[in-house]
C-alpha cells in the first residue's frame, strides 16, 4: 500500500490552511531535520 513521504504530508497540511494541521507541522519538519542530518 502506497504512503504518502512527509513532505507531500507536510505540503499537504500547508495547504489545507486549518489550525490544526498548522500545529502539528513542526513534527514532521523535526523529524525530515534529523533524517538530513544523519543523512538517511
């Protein structure tokens, strides 16, 4: 079964414009940040 990567999650909540999707934005950004990071 397909799944969507984070960042089509996050451009996703980005562009649904609701608060809530808003407040949970950060998580994913951290965890695509720390992917980066150990170069995954």
């Amino acid at each position: 079964m397909p799944t969507a990567s984070l960042v089509h999650v996050i451009r996703s909540k980005q562009a649904a414009h609701r608060p809530k999707d808003h407040r949970v934005i950060p998580v994913p950004r951290e965890i695509l940040a720390t992917r980066h990071e150990r170069g995954e």
